[in-house]
C-alpha cells in the first residue's frame, strides 16, 4: 500500500486510476484491499 499512497499523494495517479489496482473479484490481481482505497483516497470504494 505504501507504494499506492505515494503515488496518490503526489499526484501520479488519479482516485479513478486507482480503482484498477483494488483487489476485488472481478480484479484478483489487485494489489490494494477496498479499505485500503479508502484510507488513500478518503473515498469509499463501491
């Protein structure tokens, strides 16, 4: 996560753009978990 964090923070990736690196069924390959999204982003992953 902390690479992710990083990344969010210093404007290299967008919340949407984050989105495809979110562990989920249809993603299991996903390097984040949801919470994980949520506490980069402030935004509830759904």
């Amino acid at each position: 996560m902390t690479f992710w964090k990083l990344a969010f923070e210093c404007k290299w990736i967008d919340a949407e753009g984050l989105r495809a690196a979110v562990k989920t069924e249809s993603n299991p390959f996903g390097e984040i978990t949801p919470e994980e999204y949520k506490q980069i982003t402030g935004i509830d992953f759904n």
